[in-house]
C-alpha cells in the first residue's frame, strides 16, 4: 500500500532558510493541519497544485524550487 | 475522530451481537426480539459518536495547547487531505455495504426470516464502518 510520491520536495530546506519556520507555522500560513505538512515534507502526500503553489508563495521561490521530479534512471 | 467511529461501532455491535446471539439457543428465532435492542444500539452509535467525537476534540485541543504541540485552531481544521483520504474510505466502506446488501437481498429472495435479513444489513453496515475507518487509518499513518 506505501506508494511514495515520486515528487520530492525541499520544504525542510526551505523552512529552516526561512528563519527556522515550524512546521506549525507553515501549516497555518497554507490553512493546512501540522500532520499534512509533515505528510507533504516526508513524501507520504502529494499535495494539490493550489497547495503547492501556496507553499512556494511561503517561501518566495518558483513552484520548481520546492518540489522536483526527478529524471527516471533507466 | 475515525478512531471515535470505528471504536463505538465494534463495542456496540459486539455488545448487540452477544445479547442476540445469546438469545438464540432459548427461543426459536421467529420470537427472538431482536428490534428493539436493533433501534437501541442504532441510537447509541449516533450518539456515542457525537459524544466522543466531542469529548476527542477537547481532550486533543487540550493536549495539544499543553504540549504546544500545534494549537486547538490546528486541529479542527479540515485540508484537501482529510477530505481526500475520507473519500477514499468511504468508497471502500460503500462496496462493502453494497456486499452486503447483495447478502441480505439473497437472504430476501430465499425467505428468510426477518430476523436474520434485519441482523444480516445491520451486520453489513457495521462490517462497512469498520473496513472504512481502517482504510482511512491506513491512508493517514502509510500517506497514499
């Protein structure tokens, strides 16, 4: 049942840049729970478009600077 | 507030089942009165769920002001991934009812007694209760 978003993200990296930004915090700047940001940051959870361009407009970064795809190594 | 539902749902129709199941062997089961403990543990799961989906949000808003773990406007709050992952139980928790509709349908068409036909959708619909909480308990802990 565990299917990982292929998604990464950098949200972790991004809050500590933003003066060590809780995750408490970020959850309410994007009107979501705590659990769903920590879901989002671990992977278990690939959020809407809108969330994530909410998230980006948090930190002031394009969309691509918080969340990649990467390239499949075939 | 899954916990809530899918906990009262089991105690209740385990306690429904062993009073039923219990008056089984002494009665033939055309005279088991079986309705009103039915519309009884029917009335207790609406309420019992209303009680301690209230009593879960004090006690966590509480819980969570004290640890600062989050803050009480955190946990009532309802995101796009709370309704996703409710959808979601609540799909599986409609095709198992739909089963057990077909069951109780069988049990229609063959005559069976009321008794077994009424307790045969009560059982379907709490067999659906419990594989929806499940699901959505699943959904939460291993994200989706």
């Amino acid at each position: 049942m565990v299917r990982p978003t292929k998604v990464t993200n950098r949200i972790r990296a991004l809050r500590f840049a933003a003066d060590e930004m809780t995750q408490a915090e970020l959850a309410d700047r994007i009107g979501v729970t705590r659990q769903t940001v920590i879901a989002v940051e671990q992977g278990r959870y690939s959020p809407s478009r809108q969330m994530a361009f909410l998230i980006a407009r948090v930190f002031g970064v394009p969309l691509d600077e918080v969340f990649q795809y990467p390239e499949e190594a075939s | 507030m899954t916990w809530v539902s899918a906990v009262v749902s089991a105690i209740v129709a385990a306690v429904y089942f062993s009073v039923i199941l219990g008056r089984l062997g002494d009665v033939p089961v055309t005279e088991i009165a079986y309705q009103r403990p039915l519309l009884i543990a029917i009335g207790a799961v609406i309420v019992l769920t209303i009680v301690g989906s209230i009593a879960m949000g004090i006690g966590t808003g509480i819980s969570a002001e004290i640890t600062g773990n989050g803050s009480a406007e955190d946990i009532g709050r309802k995101d796009e991934r709370d309704v996703r992952i409710g959808r979601r139980g609540e799909l599986v928790g409609y095709y198992v009812a739909s089963i057990g509709m077909l069951g109780a349908f069988a049990l229609t068409l063959l005559e069976y007694d009321y008794f077994w036909i009424a307790n045969a959708l009560y059982l379907s619909f709490v067999v659906a209760a419990l594989v929806s909480s499940a699901v959505k308990l699943v959904a939460y802990r291993r994200g989706f």
